[in-house]
C-alpha cells in the first residue's frame, strides 16, 4: 500500500499564474480532504470531496478550487496566486463512514510563490 | 467553528524522561481527537487517535486522556528517545465529519 501520494513535492510558481496540485488517496479511502500548513502552524482546512462533489468547505476564497474524479483521486487549483498563498499543501484521505474518521496525510506539495 | 489549542509550544525533554502535551478545545459536539507527529519535510503521521466514549488509551510508549467535561485531551510519551524529536499536533473533529481542526503544534525536542 503506497499510501496517500501527492505531486509535484516543490513547486515555484508567479504571483498571479494558476497552480494545480494533485493527490492518491490511500487504497480504499473515498475521500479527499485538502488543508494549507503555513511554515509554523498547523494545517488549516480548506475543502474535501466525496463522490467526486465537494462536501465541506473551510475559509478559503473562491480561488481554490478542486475536483474528485472517479478513481478517487482529486486535484487542488489556486488561481491568481498571491505570495500570502506559499505554504505547504497537504492531501489527506479518509473514509466516509460514520465511526471511521481516521485521516492519512500525504508529503504535501511545497508552493512557493515569487 | 472548532477552536483548539496547544501548550506548550516547544517542550525539551532528556532522554528517557516522559513529555507531556496538553490540548484544549471549544465544540462540545467534538467526538475525536487525533494526534499527529510530523518531522521535518513531512506530512503528519497519525500516532494515536481517541474518541469521545473512551477516557484513555495507550500504544505502547504512547498514551492519550481525554477529560470531556473540561475539554481538553493530553499526549503522554513515556521513555522518550531521540526519534521522538518532532512537532506534535493535536486535532478534533465531530464524528463522520472527517474535517479536522488543528492546534499550532508543539515542538518535543528529546536532548540525548
């Protein structure tokens, strides 16, 4: 079992350009939740998805978006990226069942935004 | 939304002493607290995980509390080794809601 992937692991990126970041859930989760660990804090939820929709939602503006496919893989899109959006983007995968709430956590892809 | 918190923020322990981390939290209706252990250049790895029905429970040097009355949950690792060097966080969630809220993180640094 691979476990929860994530690619690219680094990634430089323009102030204003778009950046698409994409996740592997671990073998048999079906959900995909997306968080931002800023450098000194702790991750912060952004989205999940279920059943290629998303479901939640955390404070984050318009910008970031993604998509589950069927597969269960899903993607993380940032437009009109600012500087304040350099962080480390973390994946993880979980399964939607009542009592079975235990999340895995991939790499993370470091954004930098210049 | 769910607030938690972590104190302290960096803990030096000697070898072989035990550390302790203690969490707080403000929704009532949270039902499981995990804590992860992430080292440097790495994603979180859950190391233990508690839910609200159980008062304690441990894996091997690892233990967790979770007092519901006062809010507040605490990660106990006994015999502390080098490897146990690490930020530590703890989170919490309502059940089936898989969306974690996490605490800042607590720097364990385990002197030899």
């Amino acid at each position: 079992d691979a476990g929860v992937t994530q690619s690219p692991t680094h990634l430089i990126k323009t102030r204003g350009q778009q950046v698409t970041l994409r996740c592997s859930p671990k073998s048999g989760h079906d959900t995909v939740s997306w968080y931002q660990q800023a450098l000194g804090q702790g991750p912060q939820f952004i989205f999940q998805y279920y059943e290629e929709e998303e479901r939640q939602r955390g404070n984050f503006p318009d910008r970031f978006s993604g998509h589950q496919f069927p597969n269960y893989s899903s993607e993380l899109n940032v437009n009109a990226l600012l500087l304040g959006d350099s962080a480390l983007y973390l994946c993880a995968s979980s399964l939607m069942m009542e009592m079975n709430t235990e999340a895995f956590f991939g790499q993370g892809t470091r954004l930098t935004v210049v | 939304g769910e607030n938690v918190e972590q104190h302290p923020s960096t803990l030096s322990v000697q070898e072989g002493d035990s550390a302790v981390i203690k969490c707080t939290y403000s929704d009532s209706a949270s039902n499981y607290f995990p804590w992860y252990k992430q080292e440097l250049g790495k994603g979180p790895q859950l190391i233990i995980d508690i839910r609200s029905n159980v008062g304690e429970k441990k894996d091997q040097r690892i233990a967790v509390t979770l007092n519901k009355t006062a809010k507040h949950f605490s990660l106990h690792i006994t015999e502390t080794q080098p490897e146990d060097s690490a930020v530590y966080f703890c989170a919490a969630s309502r059940q089936g809601n898989n969306r974690l809220a996490f605490g800042k993180g607590n720097q364990v640094v385990v002197i030899p």
